[in-house]
C-alpha cells in the first residue's frame, strides 16, 4: 500500500509569464485597475488580465494600455505563448526491488517516484527551460504518521521541440511494505 502525499512542482523557464497582480493603467491614465496579465495574441494586439476584483479574464486591445503597460505585455509576448503551448502530466512510478520472506510476514522493497511529462503544443521550440521540482513525502510511517522527508532537485532542458515528449523522472523515494498472514499490517517509507 502506498500513499502520496504531496507533490510540489515549480517551472521556471521563459515560458512562464509574471503572475504577481499589478496595477493597469488606462492610455490616458485616469483609470486603473488591479490584476495579472494570462494572454496577450500579438497578432491581433489583444491583451487577456485576470481583474483581481472579479478573478475573472477580461481581454481588450493593448492600445488601451499606458506606454508603460503595454511595453510590459508586449515584452512577455513569448512568455505567454509558451506557457499556453505547454502541457504537464504526472505519473506514478513505483518499481519493485525486491521481496523477502521470514515466517509468515513478507517485506517488498519499491524504488518510489514520479514522472513527469512536458509537452510542446507551439510550432517552434521553447528554448532554455529549467524545471525545479520538491518532492514531500512521509518516511518510517508504521506507526504514526512518520517523519516528513523531502527530495528536490533540477534538470536543466536545451529545448522543448514541438509536439515531442520530454519525460523527467524522480526516483530514489524508497518504499517498503510489511504484509503478515495474507495482509497489510503496515507500511513504512511510504512516499
């Protein structure tokens, strides 16, 4: 038996635009609202920020925008193409080391992760992409909840070329389960 408890995931790469709120004003400066930029469709010259007060999308052409405003949605142009071109799914991956048996008790050994998979929906590559991952997870939990341990770490990516898998596996999460006499007694380790 096996529990997940907590799996953190931070993707700094170019792709990502700035999600703090920030104060929009309008070309004429005498309105302004409070939100976060999620879209801006260059072509078009359309400009989608979440309002703060509504949490709601609203999307209006970026010339209704200070000077100062519509440089910083148009500066993080290729930011937010990106990050709305990008998929991730995870997945558990748990492979079995081994199995010892002593009487009537059976104790299984797993090597306990996660994989994750990007994909690039964009017609050209995302390039330099840096993913940092936190893995939280509970440890020697037979009896109790155990102590909280915690794997991180980074892989650097060259390029994320278009409708192509990147798979990055997390592994080293070691598991172990007790059965005695047909069933589970207790876990330990446990990710």
């Amino acid at each position: 038996m096996k529990r997940f408890y907590c799996l953190f995931l931070l993707l700094a790469c170019p792709a990502l635009a700035d999600l703090e709120w920030r104060s929009f004003e309008s070309a004429d400066k005498t309105k302004s609202f409070v939100g976060r930029l999620v879209g801006y469709d260059p072509a078009r010259k359309k400009v989608t920020v979440q309002k703060k007060s509504t949490l709601r999308p609203v999307s209006f052409n970026v010339s209704l925008l200070s000077e100062e405003h519509r440089k910083f949605v148009e500066d993080r142009a290729v930011e937010l193409e990106a990050a709305g071109g990008l998929r991730m799914v995870f997945f558990e991956n748990v492979q079995k080391l081994g199995s010892k048996r002593s009487g009537d008790t059976r104790t299984s050994n797993y090597n306990g992760g996660y994989k994750i998979e990007i994909r690039n929906f964009l017609r050209r590559a995302i390039q330099d992409v840096s993913v940092d991952y936190l893995v939280i997870y509970r440890k020697d939990s037979t009896k109790g909840n155990g102590t909280r341990a915690i794997k991180k770490g980074s892989k650097n990516l060259t390029a994320l070329i278009p409708n192509y898998d990147e798979n990055i596996i997390i592994d080293g999460i070691p598991l172990t389960s007790y059965y005695k006499a047909g069933s589970v007694t207790a876990v330990a380790g446990s990710t």
